[in-house]
C-alpha cells in the first residue's frame, strides 16, 4: 500500500521547463553523456572496448543508485507530481504517469527505494551509489527480505551483503530464500505453496549439498556471521563417507 499522498502542501516552484531542459545540477551529466554518444567507438583499441562495457555497466548501476535515492528522497516528502504542480495519488502513480512504466515497474521501484533509502538496507543502498554492487542484486536482496521483520533484514544484511559481492542475483535470490526458511519458516512454506501452485513445481535444493553448492559459504562461517544461522551445520553437515570425501575443506 502506498503511503505517499500528500501531507503538506507541495512548493510551487518553477514550472516545467521543456523536454531539453534539464533541472539543477544534471547539466554536466547530459553532457557528458552527449560527449559519449558522439565518440567514434571504432576508434578505439580492442583492450578499450572491452575495458569500457564493465566500466559503464558500473556507472550505470551507479546511476540507478542515484535514481532510487532521489526517488526516496521525493516519496518522504510526498513530492510526486509537484514538477507539474498537480499533486500525485502516489508515488508509484506519477511514475507510471510521468515516464509511462507499467504498473508492477513504479510499484517495485517505489519499494525498492524505500527499502534501501528509507528502510533495513542502508549499507546494500550505500554499496549501490558507489558502485559495488549492481541494481539486480540490490533487488533480489529488497525482493527477499520484503515479508521480513525490519529488524531481521537488518541484522541479515551484512551477511546478504557479503554474498551479493561474490554470487550473481540468481544465486543470491537462493541464499535470500534459505533466509526465509530460516528465519520465517511459515511464511517461506506459504511462498513455497505458492509458487506449486503457479508453476507446478515446489523443487528446492536439499540441505546437505546447499552450501557447496553456494561456493563461497560454510556453516561455520555463517554461523560466526549471523546467529539466525544457527540452524544451518546441524542441517548441513556430511553424514555419509562419500559426502565426506567429497565435501571442500571448511575456512
């Protein structure tokens, strides 16, 4: 639901300019992706050209950082619509209205700044403006943890956030999602049921091969990290010879 209306009047500031104008402080941006647009790309070296797409997809993810703290900043103060000087129902609404996005794309990116600007992710939100971590992964942590209680997300996120930095967001929703069990066994049986039900299918990777199969993780180190972890070695640990001869060393 959103809670974004109105409370105090919004400023009537300067009236919209027009589309090529841009407001305060995102003139040098345009430029200088202006500047960007106009390079001859066939210009440069191989090594370059390949130096340059992970460079920009960085600074893109830095970009939309931005965008999603800005978004925060104007859903607080109840500012949507004021650009035109026409109050919006929601945050989620003017969105949908001032930049055409459907309605679950304003919805998830209202909740998305929320939960890292104004909610139980602020270091996930400061490692995505800075560039560290990507808008996928920034997502999938938001996406996961959204049914949690705001104080378990935030005594999660340090150990979620030291996943996002090793593992790609498909595999990062899957360490979210044994939070959920952990954590909101109930609630995680419910999604679960939900999820059958859509798709037919409620497969999940068994406990015993979980943190192998998640690469960078051990229970003893989740269990040092966390202590809603806890649960985990009991549930993990090898119990046959041929899984102990197979299983990686613990760090």
């Amino acid at each position: 639901m959103d809670s974004n209306t109105y409370s105090n009047p919004p400023p009537t500031g300067r009236p919209a300019g027009s589309p090529g104008e841009q407001p305060n402080g995102l003139a040098a941006l345009t430029a200088a992706l202006d500047e960007l647009e106009g390079q001859d790309l066939d210009s440069f070296p191989d090594a370059v050209r390949a130096e340059r797409v992970p460079a920009l997809r960085r600074l893109a993810d830095r970009l939309e950082g931005q965008w999603l703290k800005e978004l925060a900043g104007v859903d607080a103060h109840g500012a949507a619509g004021a650009d035109q000087d026409q109050p919006a129902r929601s945050t989620a609404s003017w969105l949908r209205n001032r930049l055409r996005m459907g309605a679950g794309t304003a919805h998830s990116a209202v909740r998305t700044a929320r939960a890292l600007f104004r909610g139980p992710l602020p270091q996930t939100a400061q490692a995505l403006v800075k560039g560290e971590l990507s808008v996928a992964h920034a997502k999938a942590m938001v996406d996961g943890t959204h049914h949690l209680p705001a104080h378990v997300t935030a005594e999660a996120e340090p150990v979620l956030l030291e996943a996002a930095r090793r593992l790609d967001p498909p595999r990062l929703r899957q360490a979210v999602g044994f939070l959920l069990e952990v954590a909101d066994p109930e609630g995680a049986d419910a999604a679960r049921q939900r999820r059958h039900g859509r798709r037919g299918c409620g497969c999940r990777r068994p406990w015993t091969t979980w943190w192998r199969w998640m690469g960078c993780w051990s229970p003893r180190l989740a269990t040092r990290s966390w202590p809603l972890w806890n649960p985990w070695p009991a549930r993990t640990t090898p119990t046959t010879p041929a899984v102990v001869a197979s299983a990686p060393p613990t760090p």
